[in-house]
C-alpha cells in the first residue's frame, strides 16, 4: 500500500479565546495547499481515499486534495491524538493508496511508527505545513519503506 502523510496548511494564529480546533488556513494557507495540489497531480499522484483530522485546518486541506482524490474525506478523532492500533486499521482498509491529513506531533509519530517501528523517533522528522511523506508497505509498525520527504516548497515546484 501506498500512503501519503500531508500536514496541514499554514492556519490563522491561535487566539485566546478561539479553540485550537477551530483555526482555519489562512488565505496563504489555501493558495500554497492548492499549489502542491499540482505538484502532487505533475508527480501523478492519486489516491482512493483522504483521511484527515475533523479539525478545520486539515479538513479544509482535505478538501483541496479532492483533484488527487476519488472519495469525499473521511474525518476521525484518531488524527488528533497520539497513533493507535484503530488508526492503521483505518489506513489499512483496501490496498489502494490512501492520503492522511493531520497535525504534528502526531503525524511525525505516525510515520516513525510506521517506518521504524517505534513512535519515539518523531520528533526527529520535521514536516512542515504543507509537506507531504510518501511511504509504502504493510500499515503495520516498522513495515513500511520511507519513499519520500517532500518540503511543500519542493512539491510545488513539481507543477
């Protein structure tokens, strides 16, 4: 199986009385998630599926992967909390490649576990907003191959 791990795109900055949940992409945000969406159609890349956090910064980049996407996001609270078994089942349902939208630390965590097995090792992978990882293999920890690490910069120089 093919995933492709998509932080969300740059958001308004938090305010006090606004929840976290609640920030939305800036104007910037859009335009730049709507670039690497390009890039990601110049590298060919689709997917059958987008998973993503039901927060509203990487829900609305889930929504603007729907050139790339076949299906209608699928919004789970398991993308805004530490990796767990339910999430790689999630993923793993179908061998078709699957798009995953969500938040750092969790995501960097993800992809550890993914890759080498152990979620420790995320704080060392630093994705910034907009950036996409490309792995592939079993959805189960350690069994997947780290494809590539793609800087949004360097995804939307692909278009």
């Amino acid at each position: 199986m093919q995933l492709f791990v998509v932080r969300h795109g740059i958001a308004e900055e938090h305010q006090p009385d606004q929840e976290d949940a609640a920030r939305e992409l800036t104007d910037d945000g859009r335009k730049k998630v709507k670039q690497i969406v390009k890039g990601l159609r110049a590298l060919d890349i689709e997917v059958e599926r987008v998973i993503t956090s039901p927060w509203a910064r990487a829900a609305d980049t889930a929504k603007l992967l729907a050139p790339i996407a076949k299906g209608d996001p699928i919004e789970t609270e398991l993308l805004c909390q530490s990796p767990r078994a339910e999430l790689l089942s999630l993923i793993a349902e179908g061998d078709e490649p699957v798009a995953i939208v969500g938040h750092e630390p969790w995501l960097g965590e993800l992809i550890a576990w993914l890759a080498f097995g152990d979620t420790r090792h995320g704080e060392a992978l630093d994705l910034k907003k907009g950036g996409v990882v490309w792995l592939d293999g079993n959805t189960i920890p350690g069994g997947m191959r780290l494809r590539a690490f793609l800087p949004p910069a360097v995804v939307r120089a692909a278009r």
